[in-house]
C-alpha cells in the first residue's frame, strides 16, 4: 500500500487492520534501493523480536488484513512511520530514502546514518531523537 493509502484509509480503520498496514508497509521500505533492511535488521528496530515473528506478522497481515501486537509495538510501528514521514518532508525530492542512509553531521549520531543509528540504539528513546533531528529540518 503506498503511503497515501496509509493516510486516506486509516481513519476509517479499527487499529488491527492500521496495524497489518503498516506491517506490510515496513516490509516494502526493506529492499536495498529504499531501507536496505535485511529481516534480522527490521527485527532489531522492532524491538528485537525474532525473524519467525516478522514473518509470521507479514502472513497474518496478508491473509488477515488485520494484526493485533502489544502496545510497546504499536509505538515503535508508529515512530518509523513518523521517522518515514520526517525524512520525507526534510529531504530534496527523490533523496528520502537516500536521507536515511546518509551520514548525518550531529554529534548525537556521530556521523552515523539514521539507519545506523537505529539499529545500534534500537530504543524509542533513540528513534526519538532521530525523528526529532529530521523534523528540526522541515521547511513548513
């Protein structure tokens, strides 16, 4: 689903069905030339949970339309969705999936990029700080 499809249904969508959304909206972000996420990356920034997991999350938001997760998931799927939507609206047209993997000149992130940074301080409190920093560059 692209993202207007996101944001035109979810309104109108119990949380289960906005959760398998965005499930298999994360999935499509993974590949090289946008996230470059391998599974056990995804993993990682979701909180550490298994590779089986994410799979089985992916099938049941497939077949089912719909997943239910704990609340400490719903945030961390929420955060990436914001950390998307920040480096989006900061970034050159075209550049938003080359924004996440460019150095980023702050001493926060030590030159690391948001993708490398995340994934070496998988915490919302981190992820926080790269939404944060993202959002600081959007012209409004």
């Amino acid at each position: 689903m692209n993202d207007e499809g996101i944001k035109e249904n979810a309104s109108n969508l119990p949380a289960d069905k906005i959760i398998a959304a965005v499930v298999l909206w994360l999935d499509e972000q993974c590949p090289q030339e946008r996230w470059d996420l391998s599974d056990e990356q995804m993993c990682v920034l979701l909180g550490g949970i298994t590779v089986s997991t994410w799979k089985q999350w992916k099938e049941i938001a497939q077949t089912n339309d719909s997943l239910q997760v704990d609340q400490e998931t719903i945030d961390t799927l929420a955060m990436l969705v914001s950390i998307y939507k920040m480096i989006h609206l900061s970034s050159p047209p075209g550049f938003k999936y080359d924004f996440f993997k460019r150095s980023i000149n702050h001493p926060t992130f030590n030159g690391k990029s948001a993708r490398e940074f995340m994934l070496e301080n998988p915490s919302l409190d981190d992820f926080l700080k790269v939404r944060n920093h993202f959002r600081s560059k959007v012209l409004i």
